[in-house]
C-alpha cells in the first residue's frame, strides 16, 4: 500500500484517509428494517476505533523521528540513566558538553581549581610558620633586652655598693684624692648607666624592625586566607558547567523533561534521549515519556535490580505493564543492568556480577522476551559511577563527587575503571554495533510504531468481541430460545386447556339435558311431550352453556396471558441483566483507549402484543359463533309401529324415548362439539400469529448485538489487511 520511504512524508495522512475510507464503507446501513435502531450505536462504535487510531497514528506523526537515529534511556527512577548517558557525554565528545567544560576550564583560569586551592593553602601554612617565627623571634629579642637591662642593674648596684664600701674605708689623703679623681668603678658605673640608657632606645629600634617584618607576614596571611576563601566561595560558580549535573540527587522525578543529545560517530549522527523514570509521579512525567518512546528507535531499559521487573495490581499497573504498554512498538530493546558500586574494592573481582545474578538477569531476559517478543535483545551488565568518575575531570573542587571520584582515581587509573565498569565494552557496542545502517533502523522502527498502532486497536476490538458482544449475543440467543420454548408450551397448554374446558362445558350440558329428560320420562309422558321437553331442555341447557362456556374460556385465556407475560418479562430482565454485566465487562477487563459501551435497544413492544392476545381471544366465544343445532334438527327415532306398540306397553315406551333422547343428545353434543372445534381452528392461529411477533421480538437483541459484533469483525479484519500491506 505504502513504502516505507514514503513514511517521513506522507504515510500518516495516507493512513488516516485510508482507515476514514474503511470505515466509512463499513458503516453504510442495514437493509434489514428490523436493525435501524442499533444502526447508529454500530456507527457511534466504528466511530470510536476510528478516533483512537486517527489519536494513535497522529501522535506518531508528531512525535515520530525520521531523520536522526535516536535511543531512548528509559527505566526506572534512580537507576542510573543520566550517570550513563553523561559518562558518554563526556567519552563521546557531545558539542554542548565540550562547550560546557570550556566554560567550567576558563572559570578554573581565575584559581578555581584543586591544584590552585592546594597552592594557596600551602602559602598560608608557609606564611602561619612564618607568622609563628616572627612572633618567636620578637618575643626572644625582647627577652634578651629584658635579660640585659636586668643584669645593667644588677651591675650598677654592685659598682654602686663596692663604691660605697671604698668611700667609706678611705684614708682623708685618699677622699681628697677621690675628690680630684674618680673611682675607677665610677667610671665603670657611668659607663654601665650610658649603656644602660641606651638600651631602650636600641630594644625600639630592633622590635621595630620584627614587627615590621611580623605584621607584614600577617597582612600576607590575611590576604592569602582573602583570596582562599574567595575562591572557595567562588566554586559555586563551576557548579553550573561541571560534569554530572544532569544527574539524579536521589529525589524523585529529578529530570522531568526529556532531554537529547546529538553525537555523530564514523559519521553516523545519533542522538540519546534521557527520559524521566517510569516509577516517579506520572502525572508529571507521563506525556515525556511516551513522546520520548516514540520517538526512539531503539530503547535501553535501564535497572539498578538485577531482577525481572515487578508486576503491579489491579488498578495499579508495575514496572512489567508499563515497559510493556510503553515499549511495546519497540524494534530494538535492550536491558541495561546499572549495578551500584560505591567502593572501588568491588571492582578488583574477576567478574563483575555473582551467578546469583547473572541467574536473576537469565530470569529477566526470559520474561522480556516473552512479553517483547523478537524485538527484546538482551541484558547488558556495567556500572556508570565508576566509569563517570574515570570520565569526569570537571567536577568542583571538595565536593563531595570530587572526593570520591579520588577515592576511584586513586585505586585505579581511569582506562582501568572503564574496562572493568563495563562502559568501554557497552561504548563499543553502541558506536560499532548499535549505530549502523541508521537509515534502514530509522525506517524499520517508525513502519512497526505504525503496524503495532493497527495492531493494538484490532487487538483492543477483537478482545471487545470476545468479551462482549460474542457471549452476549450467545446469551441473548439462548435466552431467546428458552423464552420461544416457553411460549410454545404456554399456547400448547391453552389450547389444550380450552378444549378441555370446551369438553367440560358440553359433558355439562350433556348431563344436565339428560338428567332433565330423563325425569320427564320417568312420569310416563306421551311422545308428543316427550318432544315437547326435549325441544326445551336443549334450549334452556343451551342458554346455560353459552353463558357458562366464555367464563370457563376466559380463566384459560387469562392465565395464558399471564404466563405470557412471565416469560417476556423474565426474558426482559435477563437481558438487561445481561446488558448492564458486559457493559461492566468491557469496563473491568478492556485496557482500551476508547469507550464501545453496550447500548443496544432490545426492540420489544410488548405491551401491544400482550394487550391483543385479549382481543384475539375473545373473538372465539362470541356465542352466536358457536351456538349450530336446533330442535329441528333433532329427529324422533321411534317408529310409528314401535309408538303403537309403546302405547300398550309403558316401560317399552320408556326405553324408547330414553334411547331417542340420547341419540338425539348425542348428535347435538357432537354437533357443538364440531362448531367448537371449528371456531377454535378458525380463532387459534390469529392468537399463534401474535405469538410468532413475541418470537421475532424475543430475537432482536440478540439479532442486534449479531450485527454490532459484524460490523466490529469487518472493520477489524479490513484494518488487519490495511496493516498487513504496510512494507518497510
């Protein structure tokens, strides 16, 4: 129908005024005027698959990537996915990460760095010791000038006391002596006390110097302790352009928008797309990732667990029916297990994962596969921590990513931690492996996103079949069944119950004739008043028996009507019981898109049929109907010869108007009997025609709900046929 090159341009239109074409001819009306009440119920339901495919193929046409082969990073919260993405980033040479570590470089230009950090806090350990020594150094020379002042005194006051003692012991020549000449310890003494005045003045000068010296050592440290603190203060600016800032802090939701990221690689352009985690708060995130999963051609499933993923409630979907609904158009799938290493010992075993969980994946793939299909790859074992932290060299000085990332660094080289991480093997899968024939993949997964598209709403109409209308109109039909086999019996029973009570009625009439001639005969009466009573107990008992006999008739016809009734309105409500179950059934069982509700009318007017069961009854005891002998009619068997001989004889002539009565009895009983019958041969299938209306009546709901499951199977088979011719 259509190829695949034709997708990027004219495919989905294509498609839409197809399926309008479709089901516009499948809607066209019924012939069958007994179907034009549930014709727009069958149209309101076409209408339906056509709005939810026209929904499915537009939000393809909006969404759909035609151009740049893309993968999806897809998966639960927290599980790692913008770590991967970022490592690869950085190991891919993505244009606005470079452009972001320019930033963060010429930023780390003014001493933003760990090495200018360290700098400056290794000149103001060397200025803190220097600090420290001058302060050592001017406490020593003050010391040393206390010392010596203090020991100035300390000789003074020995010149001055040994002066003292001379002066004292002196002979008169010897104090004249001294008067004209001083003491050799005087001269020592004013000596000492010009040194001694000196001191101070000496003690300034050297002090001054010291703390020149110390107080511009302080002002260094200060300045160096300034220009620290600014730079610490200044590290929020590298924030901004470090690596790893599009990962997760561990609070949910973190990345809310679908973020791409071009690459190119052997000159193949591919983008990734980091889509927000499937078990957050959807209501924020739902629309991203469903744009984000239709957009992509091939999808990584992204896991911290190395378990199959959790099934959810009733109500409550899991993780296994969302990667399903969500992945399900999917030609490539890919499982990514991210398993959590946080300490570089981890790394040193020979093989990354246990037999435990490489067990536990070997569970997952199986049940990927069986729910993917042939489109689910396999798993993929790495972790992204380490290997961002092998990646990552623009990371903001002391915080808490750069202490760890050295405590990685510092236990292995970077090429280490990426081989043994398992990102350098998964980084050779997706540039030699993932990231060719882009253009044929490219077509490949948008035609399946289109074929599953159709496949999901002819999915979604079959199961609406299955589940509704197919045992509904099997239910409808039985119940319909039982209620004409009901009915069969209930008119089979009133047509045996009336002429039993016609039988009754004419016994009756035949016993009461009897008995009253009998009586008459019994007094011994002449022929001629023997004729005479005969004639008039026919009459009387006939007058009996037509106004006895429509009563008797109309308890059977009544109770006809009522068992009638019963059974229309025990059909009723089951089938509205019916009704309202698979319409609950639909809504309990169908994860569909769009509303088919049940609404089909059961067609059934029966209060008017019931009411002219009445009317057709009545029609059969008009007594002027039924009412075919006369006394004329009757004739005297006894023979002028046996009259004679009965006029000498009494109890001969008796018998012989007994038999005469009862022959003549007989005939008139048989004659009723005869105008009965015929009347109700005549009255009875008026009465059957009625009932045959209540049979096709009975019919319609299921005849209907025959027809809306048609009408679905038709347009379901055609949109089949419509995917089916769909190539890539």
């Amino acid at each position: 129908m259509t190829a695949a090159e034709d997708l990027p341009g004219s495919l989905y239109l294509k498609l839409l005024s197809h399926i309008t074409t479709l089901l516009d001819t499948v809607a066209l009306g019924s012939d069958d005027p007994s179907l034009a009440s549930v014709q727009a119920e069958a149209q309101n339901k076409l209408q339906a698959i056509e709005q939810a495919l026209t929904k499915a193929i537009d939000e393809l046409r909006l969404n759909a990537e035609h151009k740049i082969f893309t993968l999806a990073f897809y998966g639960e919260t927290n599980a790692g996915k913008s770590t991967l993405i970022e490592t690869l980033r950085i190991l891919l040479k993505e244009a606005s990460k470079l452009e972001q570590r320019k930033h963060f470089e010429a930023l780390q230009q003014s001493g933003l760095t760990e090495e200018a950090l360290q700098a400056l806090e290794a000149e103001i350990d060397v200025l803190c010791n220097r600090l420290v020594q001058a302060d050592s150094e001017t406490a020593a020379v003050e010391a040393c000038h206390d010392q010596r002042q203090t020991e100035l005194r300390l000789e003074e006051d020995t010149l001055r006391a040994h002066i003292e003692v001379q002066k004292r012991s002196a002979s008169f020549f010897q104090r004249i002596l001294n008067l004209l000449r001083k003491l050799p310890e005087e001269i020592a003494l004013a000596e000492l006390q010009a040194s001694s005045d000196m001191l101070p003045m000496q003690r300034e000068v050297e002090l001054a110097k010291l703390r020149q010296q110390r107080d511009e050592v302080r002002a260094s440290l200060e300045a160096t302790r300034q220009r620290h603190q600014t730079a610490l203060n200044d590290l929020y600016q590298l924030a901004a352009f470090e690596d790893g800032n599009i990962i997760g802090d561990g609070r949910a939701d973190f990345t809310r928008k679908t973020q791409a990221y071009a690459f190119e690689v052997n000159g193949q352009a591919f983008q990734l797309l980091d889509v927000p985690g499937i078990e957050g708060d959807e209501s924020k995130v739902s629309e991203q990732i469903n744009k984000a999963v239709k957009r992509a051609h091939a999808v990584f499933y992204v896991t911290a667990k190395a378990a199959p993923p959790q099934t959810g409630d009733v109500g409550r979907p899991g993780t296994l029916e969302k990667i399903k609904a969500q992945l399900g158009a999917q030609t490539e799938v890919w499982t990514l297990y991210n398993k959590r290493i946080t300490n570089p010992i981890a790394l040193r075993k020979s093989a990354l994962i246990s037999a435990d969980e490489q067990a536990s994946l070997d569970d997952l793939d199986r049940i990927m596969s069986k729910e993917l299909g042939e489109h689910y790859q396999r798993s993929v074992t790495l972790c992204a921590l380490p290997a961002f932290y092998a990646a990552a060299s623009c990371l903001v000085p002391r915080s808490t990513t750069a202490i760890s990332r050295k405590k990685f660094i510092d236990a292995m080289a970077p090429d280490v931690l990426l081989e043994k991480s398992g990102v350098k093997q998964f980084y050779r899968h997706l540039t030699q492996d993932l990231v060719t024939d882009v253009k044929a993949k490219i077509s490949r997964s948008n035609m399946n996103k289109v074929q599953v598209a159709f496949s999901n709403v002819c999915t979604e109409v079959k199961t609406l079949q299955s589940v509704q209308f197919v045992p509904l109109a099997r239910k409808l039909d039985e119940e319909a069944e039982s209620a004409c086999r009901q009915l069969k019996l209930a008119f089979d029973s009133l047509n045996s119950q009336l002429r039993n009570a016609g039988e009754q009625a004419i016994g009756e009439f035949e016993d009461a004739v009897r008995n009253r001639i009998y009586k008459h005969i019994d007094t011994d009466i002449s022929n001629d008043d023997f004729k005479a009573a005969l004639d008039s107990a026919l009459k009387d008992e006939q007058s009996a028996l037509q106004s006895r006999l429509p009563g008797a008739l109309d308890k059977q016809v009544e109770r006809f009507q009522r068992d009638v009734g019963d059974i229309v309105k025990r059909f009723e409500d089951h089938a509205k019981d019916l009704l309202a179950g698979y319409a609950q059934v639909s809504k309990a069982r169908l994860a569909s898109n769009f509303d088919l509700s049940v609404n089909i009318d059961n067609g059934i007017n029966m209060i008017g049929l019931l009411g002219s069961l009445a009317g057709g009854a009545l029609m059969i005891w008009n007594p002027a109907g039924w009412v075919l002998m006369t006394i004329g009619a009757l004739t005297l068997l006894a023979s002028l010869t046996k009259a004679v001989w009965g006029f000498f004889d009494s109890d001969y002539k008796k018998g012989q108007q007994r038999k005469a009565a009862d022959e003549n009895l007989e005939r008139a009983c048989e004659a009723i009997r005869e105008g009965f019958r015929e009347t109700i041969k005549q009255a009875l299938p008026p009465l059957e025609h009625k009932i045959d209306q209540i049979h096709s009546a009975l019919k319609q709901p299921a005849l209907q709900a025959h027809y809306i499951n048609h009408k679905l199977d038709v347009a379901r088979l055609g949109l089949q046929k419509m995917a089916s011719e769909l190539k890539a």
